[in-house]
C-alpha cells in the first residue's frame, strides 16, 4: 500500500477494507488500529467506517479479548456512526462464544433501543451457545421468542435443539419438538436421526433406535459408523443383548460396518456378564478383521476379569498382547487382588504402577489403603496419605474411615479421636461407617461408656447410624453382663427406627442367660418367634441346660414344652434331649434316662450328644456295663455312635485298666468306619504304655505310622520307644489344637 501511495495512486475504500481484514485476521491490531485511524483522517463514507469498525470488532471477538471490542463501540458511537444489525450480530456473537450471555443479552437490548431487531442470525447464535453451554431451557425459550417475532427456523438450529436435549437425556421433549419440525414443514437430516438415536441409546431404549433407523434409511440417508455403535450402545445398556449380537452379526456383513468402538461396545457388555470365553473369540475376530484393539479394548477386558477373581488371566493376557497396563488397567488388577484376598500383591502392582510413572486416583489409592489396613501396616497408611498429597489428590470420606478402622483394628485410640477431629476440620460429615470404626476402636480400648455417648450423640446430630453400631455395643455390654445399658441402647435403636437383627437379640440373650435371668430369657426366645425370628435349637438347648444346672427343672421343663410347640424351631426330638442332658450333667442320672426311657416308648430317640452324656457320666461312676448297655440302646434305636462316644468309653475302660474290651471298641470302631482322631490314639497309646501291654502296642503302632504320628523305623528301636515318640508328638498336636480353638 505504501508503494501505491509513492506511485501516485491514493488506495481507495476496497483497498482499505482489504489490508484491515488481513490485518486483523492475523491479529495484528495493533497495526490494524494504526491503519483505522489514517482512514478516518483520509476521510471516507459513513458506511464504509462502519465496515471497518464492524471489521475490527470481528477480528477481536474472535481472538478473545472483549474489553476491545467494548472500547471500539464506545468509539464508534462517539463518531455518531450506529451500528448496523451485522455489527450487533458480531458482538452477540463474541460474548455468547465466552458465555458472557448476560452480556450478549445487554448487547441485544441496545440493538432494540437503537430501533433494531435481532434476526435469524442473532437468535442462531444465541441458541447455538446456550445449547453448547448446556442451557437448553434458555435456549428453548429464545427459540419461541425467535417464532413469535416472526423469523422462521432452520435445521440447522432445530439440529442444535434436538442434539441438546438428547444429551442431557430429555429424549421425550426431543421426540416432540422432532414433530414440531416436521409442523414446519423441515425434513429432518442425518443429523437429526444420528442425534436421536444416540440420545435413545444413553438412556437404554436400543429398540426405539432400530425403529429410528428404519425410518432414516426411508429418507434416503444411509448410516454412518456413529449411528451403528449408538445403536449398539443402546442395547447393550437396555438389556436387550440377544438383539446386540444379531445386529452386530448384520454389521459384519457390511463394508467397514464393525468398528473399533462397536468391538469395544460389545466387548464391555460380554465382560460384564462374565462370558470370557467369547470376549477371547471377539478378540481374535478383531485382529482377523484388521480392527487393532486400543487400550479400552484391553481395559474392557482386564477390568471384566479381575472382577470375577480371575487376576492371572488378566495378567497373561496383558504379556500376550505386549501391552503395558495404563492407569485404568492398574486400577483394575489392585482391586482384584485385594478382593481376592492377595493384599501383598496388590501393593506391589501398586508400587510398580508409581514406579513407571502411573498417576493413581483416589479411588486406586483408598484400594490400597484398605489393603495396608487390613493387614495392620498403620505406618504405611500414613505413607499413602502424604502421596495423595504430593500427587494433588485430596482424601474423600473413604479415604479417612479406612484410616480410621485401620486405627481403630490397632487399639490406637488417640490416633483414632486425631483423625476423627480431622474429618470434622476437612469438613466432611461422619457417615455410619466412621462411627462404627470410631466406636470399634473405644469399645476395644476399654471405654464402651464413652463409646455409648458417642452414639448417642451422634444421633442427636441425626448423622447416619446402622445396626452393626448398636450390635456392637450392645454386645459388648451384654458380654460383661451390663445388661440394663445393653437394653438403654436396645431401646434407643427402637425409638430411632432401626429394627433389631436377630444378633441383636443374640447377644441380648446371651446376656441374660450369663447372669442366670432363665425367665427373662425364655420370654425373649417367646417374643423372638412372635417378631418372625426363629429361635435356634442351641439357644432353646443351652438354656435348658443352664436351668437344670441351677436346679430349675420346673423352668427346663417350661422351655422344654414351648420349644417342641414352636414350629419351625427344631424338634420335640431336641427339646426332650435337651432336658435329658441338663439333668444328667445336674447328677440327676436317674431322672435324665427316665426322660430317654420316655422318650423311646414315644417313638422319639434321643440325639447322639445325650446318649453320649449319659454315657459319659456312667463312665465317671465306674459304671462300665451300664454305660455299654447304653450304647447298645443307641444302636438298638438307630443312632450311631460317633467318635466322641466311643472316646468317653475308651477313657473310662482305660482309666479302670480293661485295656482289652478298650482296644475291642477300637477294633468296632475301625470297621464301622468311624474315624479314631488325636484323642483316641493320645488314650490308647498312654494305656499300652502304662500297662506295658506289648501285643496291643504293636498293632497301634502301625495304625500310627499310617497316620504319621510315628516313624517307620521298627528295627533299631524297641516298640515302646517309638509309642513314646509317638505320645510327644500327639501331645504337641492336642495342645496345637487347643490353642486354635478345635475340638478334636
């Protein structure tokens, strides 16, 4: 331009127009400005400036800085030159591209003060950004005023409008307003279709879909790659996953029809329902068919099976497809493992995952602190704590109760109540499980009393509250037999809306029977059954048996005779066993086997536990024949003895010498396949040495050496010795089983 004006030739306003907008498309307004300003000096026609202003308000909407833009129309209107209705359309257009609609809208009632009128133009752009913006209500409304002024809209706005609304789920109001546009006579494109199908398919409805695309190939439009995963998408999440495969099935019969994302789609639906096997052909299909799977397709897959425990799988899969995990995979195995119970597995993927590089979430993070937690490794918690911070991620809810039931498992109190303080800091609100860890933790310190008012002021701050809690303490007061706060909570928990669980009631009778409150035991077993909780035969058996220790026969008898009448609460069979045994172990044996004798003569027979009393008691009398007799009646009615039974009479022959009818009964008990355990060999093999029985302490010991209890070594030591070895080595296992808490 300057050699234009060296040559003579003075540029004109085309030229000027030229060189600004190339100026201000490249952003140089600085020298757009400069420019501006030589053309007003050089003086040109009204309508030009306003080009040029209009031109420039252009060039600095679209680059972002408003304040400009607001600068230039100040200056404009200083120069009585008024905008025109492209200028206004302009400035709607830059503020409404930033979401400064408050502004766009101060611009459009400028535009009606000025004595203009927004046109198509204007609400287009009003719609479109409020749509983007996802103010689809707003957006409805303008598009009402836009009818109502007489302007008529195009598909283009009505695409907009429908595409919105099926995004944020509205398919409904979008399948009306799809009647509204044919009303005005605009036939919807394969936009309109592609965005209705896909706003069916984020809501489930596949099948609406498949009628949605029937229609679009009636209008001519042919489906794109879109339409066909929306279509899929659709019925994989409604549950209609037969029609899915069918209509994948179809899409491998059409040119370049089955995608990346329709491979992905499918394979997310079979994962989920657990069918590894076919996911493993689809991915095999994929490779044949040229379709390269992406780390979603291998995420699908690892995610699916570490869900169902199948860790290794996921890993070996992984090594084939050479694919090295990203964060979604690394999330996936952690959670598996430690849901499998391979904590210590998880935690070294987890340590792998930061070591190349990995950015783990909170969720991948609060995984493995309940494993660090559960295994006690408080220390570790903190570690994992300052990492969350180093990586920016804040600690939710979750994140702090799974600190604090690991603090709570360790009878760390004071870090316990800290942590406590530091939710309530952070802001969070305690939910059940931080009062159920933060109780645990008081009630195992000692201090259920401070645990209890815990509670209860919780529940003045109505936070969340769930049985577990009040189990717990009441549990736990019944056990030390404080059983009127054990019911102060009861009545709480009533009062507050939460119905007792049957280990509720449990424990609560527990705590009755522990200190010998038989009646109000048998009232709650009563109201137990009327409230549809069924009462167990231990319950309704340890209390006869309580009572008959006591001396209450009467009492026995009553509990006896309601739980033969309950239905659904065992048997008159185990009520009257019950009876029995609880006299017997009274020392009342005569009236214990009139019970069995009545028993009989009614057709029920006892359990093998009261036979085995009895016999154990008729034992502890020297009464041996009788105690036989007895075993014999038991087999006579069909109950066989077990190896508790004939480990009482073998103590008892043993103990009085009669190693023979002993080592008879352990002859029986081999060929009627009952099982002989550590203390039957711990009582034969004591007797033998004590009698220096030779002939019977050859033929146990090679029951022992099948066992092996005992080495096979018969040559260079003498029986007795290795009968001895024998006894220190059962000994060891008896005491082995006591400290684990089995009975053998």
């Amino acid at each position: 331009m300057n050699k234009m004006e060296e040559m003579g030739l003075r540029p004109n306003e085309v030229t000027y127009g030229t060189v600004l907008n190339g100026l201000c498309k490249h952003g140089k307004f600085d020298s757009a400005e400069k420019l501006f300003a030589k053309i007003k000096v050089d003086g040109v026609s009204v309508d030009s400036t306003m080009y040029y202003y209009t031109m420039l308000m252009d060039g600095v909407c679209k680059s972002g800085t408003l304040a400009k833009t607001v600068r230039f129309l100040d200056k404009m209107l200083e120069d009585k030159i008024n905008p025109d209705i492209v200028t206004y359309s302009v400035l709607v257009n830059g503020f409404s591209r930033v979401g400064k609609m408050n502004s766009a809208r101060e611009i459009i009632c400028k535009m009606f003060r000025s004595g203009l009128k927004p046109n198509n133009i204007v609400y287009s752009t009003l719609i479109y950004n409020l749509c983007r913006m996802g103010d689809v209500n707003e957006a409805i409304k303008i598009y009402s005023v836009m009818l109502l002024s007489g302007h008529r809209a195009n598909l283009f706005v009505c695409n907009v409008l429908v595409s919105t609304l099926c995004r944020n789920g509205d398919v409904a109001v979008a399948e009306v307003f799809m009647d509204h546009v044919r009303g005005l006579g605009l036939k919807p494109n394969s936009v309109t279709f592609d965005s209705m199908i896909n706003g069916y398919a984020n809501v489930g409805n596949g099948m609406k879909g498949i009628r949605l695309l029937d229609e679009m190939v009636k209008f001519g439009y042919d489906p794109t790659l879109y339409t066909y995963g929306s279509l899929l998408k659709g019925l994989c999440r409604g549950g209609n996953f037969e029609e899915a495969v069918n209509f994948f099935g179809k899409l491998r019969n059409v040119p370049c029809g089955a995608d990346i994302v329709s491979y992905n789609t499918m394979l997310s639906e079979i994962c989920k329902r657990g069918n590894f096997k076919v996911a493993m052909v689809f991915l095999d299909e994929m490779v044949r068919r040229s379709v390269f799977p992406d780390s979603y397709t291998y995420g699908c897959l690892v995610a699916g099976l570490c869900r169902a425990g199948r860790v290794v799988t996921a890993l070996l899969l992984l090594e084939r497809g050479n694919v090295c995990p990203n964060e979604f995979m690394y999330s996936s195995i952690i959670n598996g493992l430690v849901k499998i119970g391979q904590s210590q597995a998880g935690v070294y993927f987890f340590h792998d995952m930061v070591k190349r590089g990995r950015n783990a979430d909170t969720v991948t993070l609060n995984t493995v602190l309940g494993a660090y937690s559960r295994s006690g490794q408080v220390d570790n918690l903190k570690n994992i704590l300052l990492m969350m911070e180093n990586m920016s991620l804040s600690p939710n809810l979750v994140t702090y109760n799974i600190l604090l039931r690991g603090l709570s498992a360790k009878n760390d109190l004071s870090g316990c109540l800290w942590l406590y303080k530091t939710i309530l800091k952070k802001g969070f609100i305690p939910d059940k499980f931080t009062c159920h860890s933060l109780i645990i933790g008081l009630c195992n310190s000692g201090m259920v009393d401070i645990g209890a008012k815990f509670l209860k002021m919780m529940i003045m701050e109505r936070a969340p509250l769930d049985k577990l809690t009040f189990d717990l303490l009441i549990n736990t007061y019944c056990e030390r037999g404080d059983i009127s706060k054990a019911f102060d909570l009861f009545d709480i928990m009533i009062s507050i809306g939460i119905q007792p669980s049957l280990e509720t009631l449990a424990s609560i009778f527990n705590g009755l029977k522990r200190t010998s409150r038989f009646q109000e035991s048998h009232a709650l077993l009563h109201e137990m059954a009327k409230d549809g909780f069924a009462p167990t035969e231990r319950q309704y058996s340890s209390l006869i048996t309580s009572m008959c220790k006591i001396g209450d026969i009467k009492g026995a008898l009553k509990v006896k005779d309601s739980m033969a009448a309950l239905s659904g609460v065992g048997s008159r069979q185990v009520a009257e066993s019950a009876l029995a045994r609880g006299l017997v172990q009274q020392g009342k044996t005569e009236e214990g086997v009139l019970v069995i004798n009545r028993m009989l003569r009614g057709g029920i027979v006892p359990t093998v536990p009261t036979f085995t009393t009895v016999i154990h008691v008729l034992c502890k009398e020297s009464k041996f024949s009788e105690a036989l007799d007895c075993k014999k009646l038991m087999e006579n009615h069909g109950c066989k003895p077990d190896v508790v039974t004939y480990n009482v009479l073998l103590t008892g022959l043993c103990r009085s010498g009669d190693i023979g009818r002993a080592f008879a009964l352990y002859e029986e008990m081999k060929l009627r396949s009952v099982c002989p355990n550590i203390t039957t060999f711990y009582v034969l093999v004591s007797a033998v040495l004590s009698e220096n029985d030779c002939v019977n302490g050859e033929g146990i010991l090679k029951d022992l050496e099948e066992r092996g209890l005992v080495s096979g070594d018969s040559v260079s030591r003498d029986w007795n010795i290795r009968l001895a070895e024998a006894v220190v080595n059962i000994d060891h296992l008896r005491h082995k089983s006591k400290s684990g808490g089995k009975r053998k």
